[in-house]
C-alpha cells in the first residue's frame, strides 16, 4: 500500500489525493511484498450457516501489559523517504503479535522498492495481514482486531493500542483510517464506498477487502512505543518560537568551559516540556526544528556570545541512518552534526553561530530521536571597530600583532599514549599535559584534542572528562577490528584531564594535541575568526574540490587558502567534516602539517565532526583513508590567523 508522494499527506478521498494504487492492481502485485510467514493457505467456500457460526464465535483480541495513564502523543504522517525495506523490528513484532493471536495467515512486509510508487513496504514499516472480509470468519477476526486496536481506553484516550503501537494509518475494507487525524474517524478509501465500479471482485486488492494494510511510524517499526517498552513517547518538537531571529555576527577565539547541559529533550531539560526530535514534513520544512537557549547558563554569559561549541549525543533514534543537524535560524543552513547510528561509535562536536535571540536550532532528517546536548565552549562577538581618531597611535607591527592571541595551533602531536599502559576495565585515569609539547601550566584555558582508541577485546567506552568526573565532555566507543577516532575541547586552566574506561576489556587511548588556547592573549597566540555560515570547499560526490569517492590509500591534496573563506597567511582552519564510508570501517585522516585522525568511518554510513587543523604555508590539506569508496565532505566553520 502506498500513500501519496513526498509532499502530500494522504487522506484517502474520492478524488484519490495520496496516488494510493495503481487502478486495478491484482493479488499477483502483493507477491512483490516478502511474506513474514506464510504458514496457512487462506480457503473460502463456507456455507452461509457456517459462516454466521464463525462470525458469531468469540473472537479473541490480543494480550498486552497494563498500562499506566501515560500514552503516546499521537502521530505525525512520515512518508516514506528511503528504500530499506528489511522488516523492521516493530513491524516483525506486530506481525508475530497477529499470528500468536488469530491464526497463521501470511503477513507481508517487505517490498522492492523497484515496485509501484510511495509505501512504507519499502522501508519495512507496513504490514499487509492477509484475511479477507468475505469470509465470516476472517472477517470477524479483522474487526476484533481493529476494534480492540481503536477503543477508548479507561483513561479516554482514543485509540489507545494505536498510539502505543504507533500506527500512522490502516486500509481496510473500502475504508481509511488515519492516526495522524484520530478525529475524522474512518473515511472512504479512494472512492471504494461511493464507486459502484469498485465493487467488483477485480477491485478487492485496491480497496483493501483482502488484506488489512498498517502502516507504522518510524518509532513504531522500530519498537520503541509503549506497548513493548511500557514508555510512552513525548509529542514531537515544533519551532513554536524563535521565528525571524537573526544570526550573530562570526565569532572571535572559542572560551572553552566546564560542559554545560543545555538540552534533554527526553526529559524536556532547556525546553517547555519533553518533546521527541522528529523529522519536519516535507510540506512544512522547517516545522521539526527545536529551538533551544544556549545562553546565560553556567560559564557562559548572557551577552556578547556568536557561536558555541557543543557535545551533541542522541538516543533511541528510530529510523535507520538518521543525520541530525543544528543551525542558527529559521534561515540559515543546516549543519549535518552526526548520524545516529554513529552514536555507537561516539558523540560528536560542532561549532555553530548563535541566533541573536540566543538560541540554536536541531533537527533531524527522518524518524525521530531524543537529544542531549552541552555546550563545552563558546565565542564572542566582535568587538566594535572604533571610529578613527585625528592622530592614531602608531600601529604594532604586523608580525607583532599576529602573534598575540589565544587560539595556539600546534602540529598534530601525540601527547598521551597509552600503548604500553592500557585503562583496566572501569579505571579511571588522571592525566597532567602540563608541560606536553607547549602546553602551559598556568595561563591555560582548553585544549583541543583527537582521541584514538586501539581495537578491543569488546566493544567498550571510553570517556572523557575536565580534571574530574563530573563533567563529560566526550565519549568514544571502540571496535573490535579498527581504531576509532574522534574530536574533543577540554576545558582545562592546569592541563589535567581524566579517562574513564566503562568497558570490559583493557582500553590503549591515545590523545593528539591540535590546539591550545589561553586564557588571555599570549605571545605566539593567533585569533580565531569565526564564519556566520559553513562554506563548503570539499564534496567530493559534486566535484567541489575533489572529484569522486577515494580510490586508492593516497592522500589527496586542496588547497584552502587565498579563497573568500580562507585569506593567505591563515595558521589553521575550524573544518566540519562529513564523510560517508566506502567498503570497510576505517578512519578520515586530514591534515597540513602533518596527518590528524579525525572521523571514525563506518562502511555505508555517514560520521561527522568538527577539527582545527593547524595549516602549512602552502594553505593546503590533504584527505586520506584506507576505505575506497568514501565520499567527504568539508565546510570551513572559521580559520586561525
């Protein structure tokens, strides 16, 4: 069954808004949908004394847990957008749940996404169960099912199992039902009530009088409702405010801090009330965003602030490779920030301007998913430019004056390596980088770090803290065949830092020194220019500075500076990377002077991050892996100069 394009929401009227079928689409059509099981054929022929028989017999409704007062929000209508159409947990549970119920009829799930137009078959979240309303028996069965599945519960609510099962709409003899429109009840199937034409047997399929169609939402195929967890998920977020704000004006040097926690949609810390991150319809773009305030909370001020850096993790994220992304507006363009499978792997930062209302905006592409975010440094507007006076004082020298600030970019340098000295199962490890390749003792404010991790025996975690537990401010999760990287900022004003292995299995970490910064303006010290907007120098899919996924282990070389977003003379530049994996897991490495681990890679599927790579004199980087077949994309978030 499918139901309508990407832009339309199916209501299922005479006038076949959805594009729902094809006009006289047999039985022979739904063998392209793979059956979960197939375990009886389904035979008519009852006279009508037995058939009254059946219909009158009791008709069994399934067994659920009890419940509590809490239920689901109802649904969004989530079109489908990919093909993936294995069978989804959820829809394989509903399906077992059919059969333990009422019998061993074939329950489809399943279908090639070369087959007909728009349907959720084709990403394993829809079910044809196949029991047909012109036999009495199967008939009952049917509207004992839907019965139970639509009744009101002791507490009111309408259509209590389908929101707890997430059902986003059901076609089922002539008539539709949606769960995104509760209160207009059943309503005609595409004309099959009104058509006299539709009457006839060849018709059967189209109208839906052989089979009951569910469609699930992304939460509901992936079983993450409250009729397997017994949890009942939060309405989805809306950008109910935050409209028409403007975006701060690029950034100076980044003040790392202690982790702020400004989101937990979950439980609705930072906002109104516990929402779920869910994808914006396609008709509505824009209408998922959550907007959230990033200031005037702990370390960070109230005022003056262009950009943050944030630590953006997200859970029980439904649809499969969902990318979430932040931005500064309404307006503004989105920044891909992870991929919610790449949650396996690590959280991951990013850096983004800050609206002048002092919020950030998330959203998610599709499915929907709970998000935790802290922001772990941020970054000053400008400071005004002052009006020329008639005898100026005399201006230092250039070179001078360049090398005044607090952002100090270093050549990549390995400043702990725990090789020889792995993390036991649930250490927990102080180090002191005081004194490691520059870094100060006193006068510090963060670093900026990679993390490698060595494969492991199991698949563990480790975690990454200021100078004591507290305050997390990143997390890596190993592999047992390759080394796994990702990108931290440590607060830090005496280089200590702390490694918390959560694993069960020995942990070799490796930490990579990339950039200091200093609490006031230093000798040796550049200023770090934030952009308002990413500007894209690398997407190697269009051509855009390399051209073709990687072919060969050999690095390839850009060159970024002398362009309009990175000037000749810069010392390094802030990157937000994506990169989607080619044959095997591996690592992105980019770098000028010399070569930074920066994204773990999983094969098929997209990471991000966000580094400072110190540059060259030549103003070029270079991008390698091992995993032919992964395209990358770069945009400069700012450059150090």
């Amino acid at each position: 069954m499918s139901h309508g394009t990407a832009s339309t929401r199916p209501t299922m009227s005479r006038s076949g808004r959805g594009g729902h079928f094809r006009a006289r689409r047999t039985l022979a059509a739904l063998a392209g949908t793979t059956a979960l099981a197939l375990l009886m054929s389904i035979t008519g022929g009852l006279s009508s004394s037995e058939a009254s028989a059946a219909a009158a017999a009791s008709v069994p409704v399934p067994v659920s847990r009890t419940f509590g007062v809490g239920i689901d929000a109802p649904v969004d209508y989530e079109a489908q957008s990919l093909c993936t159409p294995a069978a989804k947990v959820g829809a394989k549970k509903l399906a077992a749940l059919l059969i333990s119920t009422y019998g061993p009829f074939s329950v489809g799930i399943a279908r090639d996404c070369s087959i007909g137009t728009t349907s959720e078959h084709k990403e394993g979240r829809a079910l044809d169960w196949m029991i047909t309303s012109k036999i009495a028996s199967q008939n009952a069965k049917a509207e004992a099912f839907l019965a139970w599945l639509l009744a009101t519960d002791a507490n009111g609510n309408v259509a209590a199992m389908a929101r707890r099962l997430g059902v986003m709409y059901i076609g089922w003899k002539n008539r539709f039902w949606a769960g995104y429109d509760i209160a207009r009840g059943w309503t005609d199937l595409k004309g099959c009530t009104t058509d006299p034409a539709k009457k006839a047997a060849s018709y059967d399929t189209f109208c839906h009088r052989n089979h009951v169609h569910i469609s699930l939402t992304w939460d509901g195929a992936s079983a993450l409702t409250s009729f397997w967890t017994g949890i009942p998920l939060a309405q989805s977020c809306r950008a109910g405010w935050g409209h028409g704000a403007t975006a701060a004006e690029g950034g100076t040097d980044l003040i790392p801090v202690t982790p702020v926690r400004v989101l937990s949609s979950s439980s609705g810390f930072g906002l109104d009330a516990p929402c779920r991150l869910a994808a914006s319809p396609s008709w509505s773009p824009g209408a998922g965003d959550l907007v959230v305030p990033v200031v005037g909370r702990g370390a960070v001020p109230a005022q003056g602030v262009a950009a943050v850096a944030l630590r953006v993790s997200v859970v029980r994220a439904s649809a499969l490779r969902p990318t979430i992304l932040v931005r500064s507006t309404d307006s503004a363009p989105y920044l891909p920030v992870m991929s919610a499978l790449s949650t396996a792997a690590f959280s991951t930062t990013v850096v983004v301007p800050v609206a002048s209302d002092g919020t950030i905006r998330f959203a998610i592409d599709h499915g929907a998913g709970d998000v935790i975010a802290d922001v772990v440094g941020w970054a000053p507007t400008p400071a005004p430019t002052p009006d020329p006076t008639p005898t100026p004082d005399p201006a230092p020298p250039a070179a001078l004056e360049a090398a005044s600030g607090t952002t100090h970019v270093v050549r990549a340098t390995v400043v702990y390596d725990g090789t020889a000295t792995p993390l036991a199962p649930g250490e927990i490890r102080a180090i002191n980088l005081a004194g490691v390749a520059g870094i100060p003792s006193s006068g510090l404010a963060g670093l900026a770090l990679s993390l490698t991790l060595d494969p492991t025996l199991t698949i563990d975690a480790i975690g990454v803290f200021g100078s004591t537990v507290r305050s997390s401010v990143g997390m890596l999760r190993s592999s047992t065949l390759v080394t796994r990287a990702t990108q931290v900022i440590v607060p830090t004003s005496t280089g200590m830092l702390t490694l918390k292995n959560t694993g069960t299995s020995p942990a070799r970490v490796h930490l990579i020194l990339n950039a200091w910064f200093s609490d006031a303006a230093t000798g040796g010290g550049r200023h770090l220019a934030l952009r308002t907007s990413p500007a894209r120098v690398i997407d190697s899919a269009r051509g855009i500075g390399l051209v073709g996924p990687v072919t060969t282990g050999a690095s390839r070389v850009v060159t970024l500076t002398g362009s309009a977003s990175v000037p000749v003379g810069a010392r390094g530049v802030l990157l937000a990377v994506g990169a989607y994996g080619g044959t095997t897991d591996g690592i992105l490495l980019i770098g000028s002077l010399s070569m930074i681990p920066v994204v773990s890679l999983a094969r098929g599927q997209w990471s991000f991050e966000t580094v400072l790579v110190p540059l060259s004199s030549s103003g070029r980087i270079a991008v390698r892996t091992a995993s032919l077949g992964t395209q990358v994309r770069i945009s400069v978030l700012g450059y150090v100069s």
